[in-house]
C-alpha cells in the first residue's frame, strides 16, 4: 500500500510539472504573440508612413516632370527667339554701316586749289575725301560703308580770311565751292554756323555725340587737329575704351598738344587739307597800338602810369619805388642826366590781325594775383567772357568778384596763352594772345613763353630755354 501512495505522489508530482511547464509556455506563448502582435503593429504603422511618403513623391516626381516639360518648351522657345534676335542685331548694324566725318571748317581748310575750282573744285573735294575715307576706314568688304561729312563753319568769315590772305577773288568762289561739295553726295554737307566759333563747336560736338550712339556708326573721324577747345570732350571719351577706338582725330594743321595729350589716334590724307596755315600773301600795314613795353626806370612818370605796363616791367620791378623825402638843408645838386632817346618801335607785323591791344596793369595787384595758390587761381574765361562753360569740372575759382585793375590782370594773364588760330583768328573778343606779349628791349622774358619763335619779332631773344614743343 505504501509502495501505490508512493507511485501516487510520484504522479501527482509529475502531472504538477507538466502544469507548470503549460503555463510557463503560456506565458512564453503570450510573450511571443504580443511581442508578434507589436512587430505587426510597428510594421503597419511604418508601411503606412511610407506608403503615404512614396505617394507624396510620386506627385512631386510628376510635377517636377511637368515642370521640366515645360521648361524645356520654354527654353527651346526662348533659344529660338534669342537666336532669331541675334540674328536681326547682327543684321542690322550691317545693313547700313557709315562713318562721319566731323570738321570744324574755321581750322581744317581744304587746299586752294579745290577751293579755286569753285563747283568743280567743290565735287572733287567730296569725291577725294569719300575715297580716303572709304580706303583707310572701310568696315566690311562684304557690305557697303557709307560715308557722311558734315562741315560747320562761319562762311562769311571763312571767305573773307581766303580773300586777304589771297586764295580766292572773292566771296563767290568759296560759296560756289560749298555748293559744289554740298551737291557731290546725299550725305555731305557743309553748314553756315555764322559768326561766333561757340556755334561752330557745339554743332561738331553734338554731332559726335549723336553718331557715337548710333551702332550703325562705325567710326567718327573729327577734323579739329587745331583747336584746343575739343581737349574736354576728348578727355571724357577717353575713359569708356570701346567709344574711344571709334574716334580719329583728321589732321590738317599739326594736332595742338591738348588734344595729342588725350591720347586718341590721329589719321592724315593727302591732296584735300592744308596742313599749315594760310600765309600772308599781301600783309596789312602796321595799323594797331604796338604791344606793352617796358618802363625805361623804375620810377613812375605821368606817361608810363599812363600807358600800359608790360608782363617783363612787372616781373623785374622788385619793390615799388620809395616815396619822396623832401630834407630842410638842400643837398648837392646832381649832375644833370643826358636823356636817352628811346628805341624806335620794331617795324613788325605778325600778320593779318596785327598787334594786340596793350592792357594796362597795376603790379601790385598784379603780383597779388600771380601769388594765388593753385586752388584758389581764378578763372580767364569765366571772368572775360561769362560764365565757365565747364560748370562744376572747372578747378579755377568762380566766386570772386574783381575789380577793374584785377579784371586787367586776369586779361592779361590770358593774353599769355596763345590763341589757337593765332593770326587768323576774327573773334573781336578773343581773350587770347595773338603774338607774344613779354617782349622787352628785343628779350622775351617769359620763363614758360608757349608762342611759337614766329609770333616773336624778328631778332627777338630769349632769357629762358624754350620747350621743343613751343619751338
């Protein structure tokens, strides 16, 4: 009996572990399956994320193919278009290509000859001139280059400086020669500014302005080799280097220095322009008051007070002379001084215009102004003739009010500047130097004279070396 309680136990023990071990395995089983349950789950949530990312993308991905599409299309349009506007910029520059010639006809002259031939000689002219032009400057052999010319100039003026000087009868001649040029080609034409050479210029500068905007305009030739006025305008197109190697300076008479200092090219042709200035054929008699001159001493008189001071009795003169000391005991009489009689006036006439007239200057007020600083030098032209036609870029001082004996120094201190048409010029008011004022007992006394050694009288001697540019 004990041995079947034995094998009871044993039972129960048994049955008691396999109990156990079910529900150990439910619990692992219930683990699994939530552990299984929470993947499902997790992966579900994931999939659904993604799910809805790839569905974003997708649209993303047909829009951006959209996009691209039309971008495409619209790239292609916009080539084509690009491409057919070259091809019409291209185009047209080409269809119509012309260089002008801008001369300033108070300066550059055609020669005697052409002008002589009236009509005829005013065709040839035109015909010599557009080939030249066509030779040196021709822009395309493929297309045409035009060529335009325009001449301003005073003509009554003009004609009567050929007559005195000799190279025509009469006023006739030159107006038959300007009809002559003016009906040789559709694009020539030689304009009547009047008188005033202000007018002039603004008509050759405006022109160039005008055609150097016009990208038909391939070149600008400008005959103003003589006249310094122009060096401003220059100086401006030298700063934009595509407009600056549209332009040649034509030359007649050597290019003055201002204008060879901006640095634009200069071209020359031959058989058509003078290349000096008109000669005096039959001068005028000496008809002007002759130019300042020194006062024999340093003491004033009556008359040298009252006649005008000359640029070399200012500068020698050290001091003004002492006052007067009238003493209580008379002093020894000096021995009486032989006057000496004064040098005769150089027979000279520098030439058509003839001598300017003298101004008389104070040297005290002289030597104030000569004493101004650089930044405070006062302006010629505004100060003689109106307001400074150069505004704001003028670095000569405008705010100042002279008097009459400063209004004569600064006269004079123009009048040491050379005139650019010298002897031929007309200008009544010309506020330059047409000979050079410095002359004393046959010296000139100029440290910096900038006449040429012709517009000295003959014989004249020079107390400073002169610059090879003003010989």
């Amino acid at each position: 009996m004990d041995r079947a309680m034995n094998t009871g136990l044993e039972r129960d023990g048994v049955l008691q572990g396999f109990v156990q071990r079910y529900h150990n395995y439910e619990v692992e089983r219930n683990n699994t399956h939530s552990f299984i349950q929470d993947i499902l789950l997790y992966t579900e949530k994931i999939e659904s994320q993604y799910r809805g990312e790839n569905a974003r993308l997708r649209q993303q991905l047909a829009d951006a193919r959209i996009d691209l599409e039309c971008s495409t299309k619209s790239r292609k349009d916009l080539q084509l278009k690009l491409m057919d506007m070259e091809v019409q910029l291209g185009y047209v520059p080409d269809r119509n290509p012309y260089v002008v010639v801008l001369i300033d006809g108070d300066g550059l002259l055609f020669i005697e000859s052409l002008i002589k031939g009236g009509v005829q000689g005013g065709r040839k002219a035109a015909e010599i001139l557009r080939k030249s032009v066509i030779d040196k400057f021709s822009y395309s052999r493929e297309t045409a280059t035009e060529v335009v010319v325009k001449v301003a100039a005073n003509v009554s003026g003009l004609a009567k400086a050929l007559q005195r000087h000799g190279c025509i009868g009469n006023g006739e001649t030159l107006h038959e020669f300007i009809s002559g040029f003016n009906q040789s080609k559709a694009g020539f034409s030689f304009v009547d500014m009047g008188h005033g050479k202000e007018h002039v210029e603004a008509k050759v500068l405006g022109s160039a302005k005008y055609h150097l905007r016009n990208f038909n305009c391939k070149h600008v030739l400008l005959g103003i080799s003589h006249e310094s006025e122009y060096a401003p305008f220059l100086d401006e197109i030298v700063n934009n280097e595509e407009t600056k190697e549209r332009i040649t300076i034509l030359e007649g008479v050597p290019t003055v220095r201002e204008i060879v200092a901006t640095g634009i090219g200069t071209t020359r042709f031959d058989g058509i322009f003078c290349r000096e200035k008109l000669n005096t054929k039959s001068p005028s008699p000496l008809g002007r008051t002759p130019q300042l001159t020194p006062a024999p001493t340093p003491t004033p008189t009556p008359s040298n007070l009252a006649s005008g001071i000359s640029y070399a009795a200012v500068t020698q003169a050290a001091a003004s002379p002492p006052p007067k000391i009238t003493l209580p005991i008379p002093l020894k009489k000096p021995a009486p001084v032989r006057p000496t009689k004064p040098a005769p006036a150089p027979e000279w006439n520098p030439g058509p215009r003839g001598l300017d007239i003298p101004i008389t200057i104070n040297p005290v007020v002289y030597d104030r102004l000569k004493r101004r600083k650089e930044t405070e030098k006062l302006c010629n032209n505004h100060f003689l003739r109106g307001p400074c036609t150069k505004g704001k870029e003028c670095t000569f001082v405008h705010d100042y009010k002279p008097n009459k004996e400063e209004k004569n120094v600064i006269a004079f201190f123009a009048r040491l500047n050379p005139c650019a048409k010298g002897q031929d010029c007309e200008a009544e008011n010309c506020i330059y130097g047409h000979h050079c004022p410095t002359i004393a007992n046959g010296v000139c006394t100029h440290a910096h004279c900038k006449f040429r050694v012709d517009e000295h009288p003959p014989g004249t001697k020079f107390k400073h070396p002169r610059h090879p540019d003003w010989a």
